[in-house]
C-alpha cells in the first residue's frame, strides 16, 4: 500500500468519524430540542385557538340567547307579561351584554321598563317598575 493510498484511507476514515459524530450530535441533541420547541409552539398555539374559538362560542351564545327570547320580549312589551321581566331581565342574564342601561317601551312609546346596570351590581328600578304595573 502506497502512501496515497494510506492519505486517502485516512480522509475517508476521518470524514466518516465526522459524519458519525454530526449524527450523533444532531439526533441526541439538536433534534430533541428543536422538537421541543416545536411542541411548546404547537400548544400555545392551540391554547390561543381553544380559547378564540371557546370566545365567538360565548359570543354566539349570547346572541342566540338574545334572538331566542324575541318573540317573549315583543310579547311582554304588548301584553305586560310580567314573569318576562323576572325570568329574562334579571342580573344573570343582562350582565352577558355589557349594556349600562335598558329600556323596554310599548306600542305607544310609554316606558314599560327600566334598568340600571353598573359593573359591579345590577339592579332593577323597582320603584319605577311598580309605578308602571299600578298605571
């Protein structure tokens, strides 16, 4: 075996040790850490999606809550039905709307009901509210 011979065997050897230690390197500890980072990505972003679509589902909700009850609110305003006004415009359901004030009014423009509503409590104008079932 000539010395080119011996060169070249060597070179071959030596970028074959190198090529064996960049897999090594990549697969043990690269790969793994950019996986990682992948997976963190991946469920944050998801995180962020739930909770974008979870937001138009209450979005939705409320809106559906607000057409579903529109024949009930045309009704209250033309007949008086007063169970309306306690089973529809309570605390609970007003404060999905992010409204400060509510007014409910008949056919012939009278003010039939009225709310206050503020951040931290919701109450009814009840002396108001009598007054206009007394009339």
């Amino acid at each position: 075996m000539n010395i080119q011979d011996k060169i070249l065997m060597i070179i071959a050897f030596s970028l074959l040790v190198s090529a064996a230690a960049n897999w090594v390197v990549l697969d043990q500890l690269a790969y793994p850490a950019f996986a990682s980072l992948e997976r963190k990505s991946a469920t944050q972003n998801n995180q962020v999606v739930r909770a974008e679509i979870n937001g138009e589902i209450n979005n939705i909700s409320i809106t559906l809550w607000d057409y579903c009850n529109w024949d009930d609110a045309y009704e209250y305003t033309k007949y008086m039905n007063n169970s309306f006004a306690g089973e529809n415009l309570n605390a609970d359901n007003l404060s999905k709307f992010s409204i400060d004030w509510l007014e409910a009014y008949d056919e012939e423009k009278s003010l039939i009901f009225s709310t206050k509503i503020s951040q931290k409590s919701i109450f009814q104008d009840q002396q108001l509210f009598h007054c206009i079932q007394i009339s």
